[in-house]
C-alpha cells in the first residue's frame, strides 16, 4: 500500500535504508562522472497541520468502512487543549487539525495522508514520515526544467491538501567532484539557498559525499559529552563509568555508521582516539606508558572500526533478506563457484573513484561474499549478528 518511497513508521525500514538508498544513488552518479541537483525540502510542523477533514477524505477513497472512518473521526475530532502554568489554566481550544501524537494511529494516519506526495513528481524522491528530498541526475537544461517542475507540482500538492513547505529552510545542493555555475531553484516564487552541506536524517552529506565533514562534527560531539564525564563522574564505579561511555560517547559515534564508515586511515584513528581516551578515564589510568589495547580488552571493548565493519555487515544482511531493497540496490554475480562461493554471493561493483569504492554497497558486497558459507546463510539477525562477532 505504502509508497516505496517511504521510509518512516514501516517495518525494516529505518533512516539507514533511506540514507542508504539515497548516497549510493548519489555515489553512482558521482561515479560516472556526473552531477545531480537535491532539493531538500523541509514541512512546516507537518504533524499539527493535517487537515481532519482532508485526512477523512483520504481515508474514504483508500475504501475504509463505513464504521471505522465514524470511529476515526470520532478520534481525531473534539479534541481540546489549553496551557497550565503555576496551577492556573488557559480557556480551552478547539484541535482543528493534525494527527494525534504519542498515539498508536498518529504516525500511520500521517503516512496515509502523505503517501501520494511521490506521485506528482517525475525526479527521484525520497520521505522518512515528513523529510522530503528531492532529486535528479543531471544531463542536460531539461533535467534542470523538470526538477523546477517538480518542485512547482508539489507547492501544488501543497495547496491543495493544507500542508505548508518552510521556505527558508527548504535548501537545494548540487552533487559534483569540481565547481561549476549552479542553476537557481524557486519555491513559491523565492529563490532557494545553495548550500554544500546539509544534515539530512541526522548524517552530514556534502556536495562531493566526503564523509570527512560529518566525521569530524561527532568526534566534536562525543569529545565534549565525554569533557562532561570527566569533569562530574571521575570518582564513579568503573562499571558506571562504562555504561556512561556506551550510552553517551559511544553512541554519538555510531549513529548511522554503515553509511559514512571510513576508508582514510587518519579519520578511523581519529574515532577510535575518543575510545582510547575513554578507557583511560573508565579505569582512570592516564599514564601513558599503560596498554590501551589491554584496558580496552580487560572491558571488552571492540575497536570502533571493527564494531562499523559489523554493523555494514548486518546492514547488508538485512538488504540481502529485504525483497524491496534487495532489488533496489544489489546486482546478481556474473559467476558463482561451487567451490570457493557461498550460494549467497552478489555481485560487486566496478568502481571509477575511491570515493565509491569506499561507499556502502561496493565495500560490503566484498566484505559479504568473502563471509563462510555457513555464517551467510544463516537468515535470522540475531544469530548472524553473534555468528560475525564469533
């Protein structure tokens, strides 16, 4: 039912499959010599600003019965709300529009009334619930045209069903390896900012899908949750201190990591220098000549390379298993031995740049077919996930 387009609220789907779909399309692009224009368009407290009576409209025309549109209606109408501050309450008003949040049905009636968003543009497109991007590779002034068209067909769509594009936060960016006059975007008339990076979904992507930009932006982050630690918990239990790291520091590190995963060697030192620095204060230790590689091992500590390396892994493992992605995004192998393959070999990529070679898909193709036979076929998660630590 749902658009293949989106990502958000549906099962084995997540901001990973949808940044993943998004930079390899990118990469490819990029790979052939090539450049492709992104518009990154940004709703207006699109939650809020579902209009009750539209959504029951849709509803209607998906052919829901008769009950359940008077048992939905009865949910989402007649709802109030007021503002409580020092015991004393506002008047009380009327919610007018948007979907219920912190229920069950909120997301899914969101879903519902944005599905058909896709249709109306002939560009690829790409939604996690309300994160919209937009984009198309570019090869000649009408691929610019049509991206231009697309953006008017969705102010369009728009209009027409209530829901409002935040303007000024909607930023276009162009994908390319050099420089180059970049063309100008409107929306409702006004002109879109170029920007060179954007942080879609939680993962900085830049206009020549370097990870370095990203990369350094988390090592900041997590190097300041972990100044916190130091400064407020040095006196605390090692234990605590442990759990600390995974859930603050570690964390900040990991988020999405099978996408921008690194291959230059002074970015991955760069990371695993936060886990050294980690582990002295876990079992505050910073004498210089003490073993970091023992403390990390005394608590069990993976290298951050190697905990990235499994992730791409699982990543992949779930592609593999998923019908829609697997389609989407891998390629059969051009020959498999009896002898030296498992029957679950892919095929690999044949890459022009570093930078591709790098990305997710041609890196782990690799990484999957060199896998035993007995560990790739295994098909639930959780047993592949302990047979790759193993």
């Amino acid at each position: 039912f749902f658009h293949p387009a989106q990502h958000g609220f549906r099962k084995s789907y997540s901001c990973e499959t949808q940044l993943l779909l998004f930079t390899h399309r990118l990469h490819t692009i990029l790979d052939h010599r090539s450049i492709a224009d992104c518009i990154f368009l940004d709703f207006a407290k699109a939650f809020d600003k579902v209009c009750h009576r539209l959504l029951l409209l849709k509803l209607r025309m998906i052919g829901l019965d008769t009950n359940v549109l008077r048992w939905l209606e009865c949910f989402l109408t007649g709802r109030q709300q007021f503002v409580s501050a020092n015991s004393v309450n506002s008047c009380p008003h009327p919610v007018l529009s948007g979907v219920p949040q912190g229920t069950v049905l909120g997301p899914l009636l969101f879903l519902i009334f944005i599905n058909d968003l896709p249709n109306c543009v002939t560009s690829s497109i790409h939604l996690f619930a309300d994160d919209c991007v937009l984009y198309r590779e570019i090869i000649t002034e009408d691929d610019i045209q049509a991206i231009q068209a697309d953006i008017n067909n969705i102010s369009s769509w728009c209009e027409t069903w209530k829901m409002t594009l935040n303007v000024k936060k909607c930023k276009f960016m162009r994908i390319s390896r050099t420089t180059c006059d970049l063309p100008t975007y409107h929306l409702n008339n006004i002109a879109l900012e170029s920007v060179t990076t954007y942080k879609y979904l939680g993962i900085h992507i830049t206009c020549n899908l370097s990870w370095k930009t990203h990369v350094e932006f988390i090592i900041r982050k997590a190097n300041r949750m972990l100044g916190y630690l130091k400064r407020n918990f040095h006196a605390a239990p090692t234990d605590t201190k442990l759990l600390f790291y995974k859930t603050l520091v570690r964390s900040q590190l990991e988020y999405g990591s099978s996408i921008w995963d690194p291959g230059i060697k002074i970015l991955i030192n760069q990371i695993e220098m936060i886990q050294n620095n980690a582990a002295r204060f876990i079992f505050s230790n910073y004498n210089r000549t003490s073993s970091i590689s023992t403390m990390k091992s005394n608590l069990n500590l993976l290298s951050l390379a190697s905990r990235r390396y499994l992730a791409r892994l699982c990543m992949f493992h779930k592609i593999f298993h998923h019908n829609i992605l697997h389609d989407q995004l891998l390629i059969p192998p051009s020959y498999v031995s009896s002898r030296l393959d498992h029957i679950h070999k892919v095929g690999t990529f044949i890459c022009n740049t570093k930078t591709f070679s790098d990305s997710f898909l041609p890196r782990t193709s690799v990484d999957w077919n060199r896998l035993p036979s007995s560990v790739a076929m295994i098909t639930q998660p959780s047993l592949f996930q302990s047979a790759i630590r193993n």
